[in-house]
C-alpha cells in the first residue's frame, strides 16, 4: 500500500533476522527514547514542546501534582492540597523540595512560573484552558492558593503537565524527580534527585536508577530497542507505526496506550467549496473508516463523533446527521452534492490535506485521497504546517477529561455562533451550566461540520520486560520515575 524510503528500508533489512525481547541486563541505566527531536531543555510558555522535551521537563522539572504510571494524580511538589468554596479554591502545601544546587524551592518561584504560563498572551499549550484561573497567590513560604473564576474539578490534570511544571526559566532545571547530567556520551543522563527527607544519604545511586535519554527518530529509537541498546521507546504515533511491524521485535514489548483525544481534520480554510456545511459534510461522509484504521493497526478503533463519550456533557456525543446511513449511501449523497455545488461553480474543486510525514501518515493519506477523489473532488497532500492547507490532521491526547477541551481544540474555523457557545461552556457559572453549554457546543459543531472525526489517537510504546512498572493509560504519559516496580 505504501513504499518505504530507501534509507529507511535499509535500516529495516539489516535489522532483519532473529526476534528480539529487548532485554538488558537489569543493572545497568535505564535506557529511553523519545521520539522527535533531540532530548533538550524547551521553555513550555514559548510555545508547543517537542515530545522528547516534555519527558525531559517532566523528568526533571515536577508540577504541583504529577501523573503516576497508570495517568493518575500524586503528589509533586505540593505535598497536600484542599479544594474549598466549592470548588472555587485550591490550597497546595509545598514539601520540602531543592533546586539541583541545593536552593530551597519556594511559593513564590512556584507562583512566578504558574503566573507566566496562564498570562494572558502565553504561548504556553494549555493558556487557552488556564483562563478559569482568577489569581495565584502565595500564602505563605509553602503555601499557595489558585483562585477560581469556576469550579473546575479537572485542574489537577492540567497542573500534572509537564507544560506546567516547575522549573528556573535561565537555567530549565527543576526539582526531580531527576537531575539531568550530560556526562559526554550520546544522550542525558537523568541521575534520581537527592531526597530532601534524608539529607545525610550521599550514597551514589545504583546504575539501575539511572535514566539515560536520547530523543531521536522512531526508526533509529527501533534500531536501538532492536540491537538491546535500550529499554523503552516512548512517543510513537500513527505517522511511524508501519515500521514496527517491518522490525523483528517480540510482540510482547509492543504496547498501545488506550489514549483519548482527536484524531481527524479540521477545516482550516472556510472558502471556495468549503464555504457551505453541507460540502464539508460531503467530505466526512466519503471516508471509510473502518478500512482506513484497520489499514494502519486492524485494533484501531473509528470514531465518528467529536467526543469520545459523554464527559462531562449533559448529552451524549452528537451524532452528524448521516451517521444512519451506510458507507455506500453516504457516498451517493456525498457525490450528488459535489455535483450540484460545480453546476454553478464550473471546473474542478481541489482540497489540500495537511498532514505529518511518515510511512503511516502516507497510509493514511492514500485512504483520504481515495475516498475524496471518489465524490469528484481533487485531493492534495500538503506538509502539516502549510498555511494554504483546507483541511489540517489534529492529532492530540486530551490532558484531561472534559468536553470542552475537545470542542475548542476542534474548533479551528468553525461557525462565530459554535464559537460563541464554546466560550459560554468556558464561563459558564457553574458545572450544571457548562454541561449543557458544552452539549450545545458539541451539537452545533457537529452541525458545523468543521471537523471530520476519524480515531482516537494511536500512541504506542516499545516496552523491555525489565520494565514492571510501565502501564498503559489514557493519557499516554509515562513518568520516568514510574518504570520499574521498585520506583518512588
């Protein structure tokens, strides 16, 4: 169905033969790779980070509160929290923690870099979803309040990010639950961080502790996981995901995240034949789904709404109008549009597809071109960050579970009436409010139809057995901490 490129089939053939566990010896560092770029410092509010540099931030530089391997909340640097008036009101009480130099860390450098990443006009991923946030205050030198607009029982998700951890902006260290170490070999080495409780333990860590991290390409993160150079492989997603299946590692090391989130396109240019809701309708309605997931992994679940379940909406997902309608149906409405929208738009109507490179990425490219050509429309494949693209692939892990985060994320050119409804779930006054308000949204962005729902998002992860304590989660986040059974 797709061809690989010729520096990445070779890799594949001379990592051919024999199968692999991937184990190690269970005494030596811990060995990751992260796929993307190079393992290096990233500053959260200048903009989206990399992968590898949100599990380098989230190894070194812990939040108030942080996910443990199953993508529940534990304490972080705050050791103990309330939440009063009603939701309104979140007290954290800071542990005892220092800065790799020995400096204590306190309530006003934690209120500092919180206070930069909610600020109106920050970059940072999660601003848009911060704007709850009334005041951040320091009560006390371990004590601090977040002041809410709204109750919102999700912030501690948010807050367990690592685009809102805690860290020094000049020097992008934190406080652990690691230290990172460039000891001049390939990659960071991540030594455990010293603990505060028992200041006179200056035994050196164990090698296993020890976290080597290389941020690097998926096929060269396989070919490492493949010659027993490393442990884990974290990062993955549907652009590389062909690959695994041409490298001989055991089945057993291969994991999925059951992630939620969005995976579809977004209109991202309302002109020309995507002026009208019932054309960009059209579009939906011509992809096979089914064959386009079971393509790429036959596990690989479809999805035809925005939510992936209910949430905290007050209605179930909405459902598009031809969702009843079998496929062949759907396509027979969908050509009979096309068609009457070029009776009075004369010659031929392209849409450009903006998508991420990579072996599954052209696998998915070549479904949606299919199915697009199919009703009479002309399909272009465009790079993921084209500004002329019409239609843009999201491919995002919601950070929590709310239903808001999935209609402002979707929402790129929709309708100014959707929008308005979206920021109404935003400010609505309390949760039974911004249920129906977020129900609202949903329906009318379905209507819209300016995102085409495809999946959920495909994370995977190439796991060695030594790992015990890695798990599978929605979030598809794995702390570094968390890796082996005998892990804080």
């Amino acid at each position: 169905m797709h061809r690989l490129a010729p520096p990445l089939l070779t890799l594949i053939l001379l990592l051919g033969g024999c199968g692999s566990s991937g184990q190690r010896k269970d005494n030596a560092p811990v060995v990751v790779s992260a796929i993307g770029d190079t393992a290096e410092p990233a500053d959260p509010s200048a903009g989206e980070m990399p992968m590898a540099s949100r599990v380098l931030m989230g190894a070194t530089a812990q939040g108030l509160v942080r996910f443990d391997a199953a993508g529940q909340i534990e304490p972080g640097l705050a050791e103990r929290w309330i939440v009063i008036d009603d939701g309104r009101s979140y007290i954290f009480r800071l542990r005892d923690a220092v800065w790799p130099d020995g400096e204590q860390v306190t309530a006003e450098q934690v209120v500092r870099v919180l206070r930069r990443a909610a600020a109106p006009g920050s970059r940072n991923a999660l601003a848009p979803f911060l704007a709850v946030i009334e005041e951040i205050v320091e009560m006390t030198p371990q004590v601090i309040e977040v002041r809410l607009k709204r109750p919102r029982p999700d912030l501690l998700k948010l807050f367990a990010q690592p685009e809102l951890a805690i860290f020094r902006p000049r020097r992008f260290d934190g406080s652990g639950p690691f230290v990172a170490d460039r000891d001049g070999r390939a990659g960071l080495l991540l030594r455990p961080a010293p603990d505060t409780a028992q200041p006179d333990n200056h035994a050196a860590p164990a090698p296993e502790e020890m976290v080597r991290l290389h941020g690097e390409r998926a096929a060269l993160a396989l070919a490492r996981f493949r010659a027993r150079e490393s442990d884990l492989i974290l990062g993955g997603t549907f652009a590389d995901w062909p690959i695994v299946g041409q490298v001989d590692i055991a089945t057993a090391n291969i994991q999925v995240d059951p992630a939620i989130g969005l995976f579809g396109l977004a209109v991202v240019r309302r002109e020309g034949f995507l002026t009208d809701a019932d054309n960009r309708a059209a579009i939906a309605m011509a992809i096979d789904r089914v064959a386009l997931t079971r393509a790429v992994l036959p596990d690989w679940a479809p999805i035809e709404t925005i939510l992936p379940a209910q949430l905290d909406s007050s209605a179930p997902p909405a459902q598009p109008n031809w969702a009843p309608l079998p496929l062949d149906a759907r396509r027979a409405n969908a050509r009979a549009q096309v068609n009457v929208w070029k009776s009075g738009n004369p010659g031929p109507v392209t849409v450009r597809i903006a998508l991420p490179s990579g072996p599954g990425a052209t696998l998915v490219w070549a479904y949606l071109a299919a199915a697009i050509a199919d009703i009479g429309i002309t399909p272009q494949r465009v790079a993921l960050n084209d500004a002329a693209a019409d239609l843009r692939l999201i491919d995002a892990v919601a950070p929590y579970d709310s239903g808001r985060w999935f209609i402002a994320t979707a929402c790129r050119a929709c309708s100014d009436d959707t929008a308005t409804l979206i920021d109404a779930a935003r400010d609505a006054p309390d949760l039974y409010n911004r249920a129906h308000r977020i129900a609202e949204a949903d329906a009318a962005l379905a209507a819209d139809a300016t995102y085409i729902p495809i999946a959920q998002p495909l994370r995977w992860s190439v796991v060695a057995v030594r790992l015990g304590g890695w798990q599978r989660n929605t979030r598809a986040w794995h702390p570094l901490n968390h890796l082996r059974n005998d892990s804080e």
